[in-house]
C-alpha cells in the first residue's frame, strides 16, 4: 500500500478546527474583523501519483446573522495545487449555518486533474493486478438540511461530476470499453438525506450517536449518462469508560443500483472505512462493513487507538459470502491539537492480508 503524506490536509484541516471560533491568536497570515476571519496556509505533500505537490490554500471563517446567536460559525475553504506531473487542483468547500443552527447547506465547488487505481470490479480479481488511469472533471456537490426535530434534519442532495478519462493502460480493463463509465461521462445525482447526531460533540465523540441515511437517482431527465441509484446508511454509536476512553462503533452500508459507472460503485478501503486497503482497491454494486475502535489516552496531549475493520462487496445481495469478506486491524497514535475541541492529529496504521495502509489525517475516521 502506498505511503501518502499529505501535509496540506493537516493545515487544511487544523485551520478548520481553529476557525470555529475565529481563530485567536492563529500564527498563519490572518485577517479578522468583528465578525470574520480571513487565514491562509501554503500547501505541500506528496503521492505517487502527483509526486511533490505545492500550492496555497486559506479558509474564511464568518458568522450569518448577529454574532449573539447560538448559530456556529459558517466556513468556506478554498485552495489551489500544482503537481510535478502536471496536475491541477481547484477547490472550494463550505459549511454554512443559520437561524440558530436551524439550516445548514454545504458542499464543494471544484476542478480536478487526477489520476487513480483501478482493481477491477468484485472478489475474483487478481490480487496484483491494477491500472492507473487519468480523470479530469468538475465537481459541484450541494447539501441543504433543515431542522425537524431537536438533532434530526432532513434535506436535498445534488452531486454532479463530469469525467473525462484518458491515458487509459493497453494493457488494463478500462481500455475495452466493456465497463460502464470507462469511457467518462456526467454523473448527476438528486436524492435525500435523513441525518439524526446526537453526539456530545463534533470531533471527538464520548457518547451518544450518529445515524446518516441516504437516497440518490442519477437519471438522464437531469443530465445523468448513466441512470442508477444509491442508498447508504452510516450507523456510529459511543461509549466512554470509568478512565475517559471512549469504544466506538461504526456499521457503514453502500448500495447501488442498476448501470452506476465503475468509478461510482460501492468501494472498500481508505482512510474512513477499511484502513489498510487502498480505497476501491474492493468494489462492486454493494458493500457492507463493520469497525470498532478503542481510543485511549496516554499522557501529556498523546492518545492511542486499536482497531479492527470487516467488510465485503457483491454484485447482489444473495451474492454476499462470508469467506469473501475482508478484515483489517491496526492502531495508531494521537496527538491533541485542539483541547477545547479535542481535535486529534492521528496516525494510523492498517494490516490485512497482503496489504497494509498508513494514513496522516485530523480528527477520528468515524
């Protein structure tokens, strides 16, 4: 599994955390008025695929309405990378609050010129077998939920991607032309989102729970090319001992339905919900997993986690098998950044069978 050092998400990220409440005394280039921030960041790291990459990168930190009010702090990031093989990246994400937190809406506005591995679709796959592929696409994804009942919102979801692949490997799968998506193609998807937190708090839960339910139809009366659906729910529930560790579990379910294109299948692996397996290094039309972890804390502002991973995919659901699934176990370290908010540097370390993930983020997987 391949290392990737990404020191531009952990500025990212840390600028994020700090932003919430208007960053005091931020040592990065800063400028605040009465009811706002302005922070910038250079950005820097590494991949096999991008090698060195370099760029600049800021978040605006605001508040909607009078600074009295309960609403959080509305957020919007924005950066611009170069890579030495060429590559640009354009990004710009937000989160907005208002009403006393009652509407929120996020999402990200993008262009990306990338590339990614492909394994093949399903279980039967040769376990040395990948091919590196070029993408480059436009993203606009749009959530806006508005608040129900104490914790519970519900709202619209729209995720749009037009890819266009190219440099495709002679001597991979995509080049055929068999699989759905390999030649590129819009993506427009329109559904709902169901979303009940009841955790005590954002970053670094202790109790409580965190239930996400969602619907999505790509359909071409919007401007799909391929015409499918998704359903995924996202279960996490916690518990904190006598001494202050927290037991978290997690149960993560992806399901599509009729001709998604390969890039949009159901995926395994990565920093969230197989640590361990290069994400999509597993995929198919549906995946279920399973994780618990056990975070602990050591001394000082240093913590630690162990935890374990298990997972399939299938093409249907009386396609699933047990001998089929995979597992992964590891653990990792913590460092507190944030001790307001108990935001975590971590990192992490995941092992499976023939395969091993390191990860350098901000904040819990899950």
């Amino acid at each position: 599994m391949r290392w990737l050092l990404v020191i531009s998400i952990l500025g990212w990220n840390i600028l994020g955390g700090w932003a919430q409440e208007r960053a005091e005394g931020a040592p990065l280039d800063t400028i605040k008025t009465n009811n706002s921030t302005l922070i910038g960041i250079p950005v820097l790291y590494y991949s096999p695929e991008t090698r060195w990459a370099f760029g600049a990168g800021g978040i605006y930190a605001f508040q909607l309405g009078e600074s009295t009010t309960d609403t959080r702090p509305s957020q919007i990031r924005f950066g611009v990378v170069y890579t030495q093989e060429q590559q640009v990246l354009l990004y710009n994400q937000f989160r907005l609050f208002c009403n006393q937190n009652r509407y929120q809406v996020y999402g990200e506005l993008g262009y990306y010129l990338y590339n990614y591995y492909f394994h093949g679709i399903g279980n039967d796959q040769d376990p040395d077998f990948e091919e590196l592929y070029d993408v480059d696409y436009p993203r606009f994804r749009l959530t806006a939920l508005r608040q129900i009942l104490p914790n519970l919102y519900v709202g619209p979801r729209y995720w749009y991607d037009n890819y266009l692949i190219n440099n495709l490997d002679l001597e991979g799968q995509l080049i055929d032309g068999d699989i759905t998506g390999s030649g590129g193609g819009v993506t427009s998807a329109l559904g709902v989102v169901l979303n009940w937190d009841a955790r005590d708090q954002l970053f670094y839960p202790r109790k409580g729970h965190y239930i996400e339910a969602l619907y999505t139809r790509d359909r071409r009366a919007w401007g799909s090319d391929f015409p499918y659906s998704r359903a995924s729910l996202d279960l996490r529930k916690y518990f904190e001992d006598p001494w202050g560790n927290v037991l978290a579990f997690n149960a993560f379910a992806d399901f599509t339905f009729g001709d998604p294109p390969f890039h949009q299948l159901a995926m395994l692996g990565g920093s969230r919900y197989m640590r361990g397996y290069y994400r999509g290094r597993v995929r198919d039309r549906k995946m279920m997993s399973a994780q618990m972890e056990y975070r602990f804390r050591l001394f000082w502002r240093l913590g630690a986690s162990v935890f374990g991973t298990y997972g399939g995919v299938a093409d249907e659901f009386e396609n699933f098998a047990l001998n089929e699934f995979r597992n992964t176990a590891g653990g990792g370290l913590r460092f507190l950044l944030d001790r307001k908010r108990h935001i975590n540097i971590r990192l992490d370390a995941g092992f499976g069978k023939n395969t091993k993930g390191f990860y350098l983020n901000i904040a819990e997987a899950f």
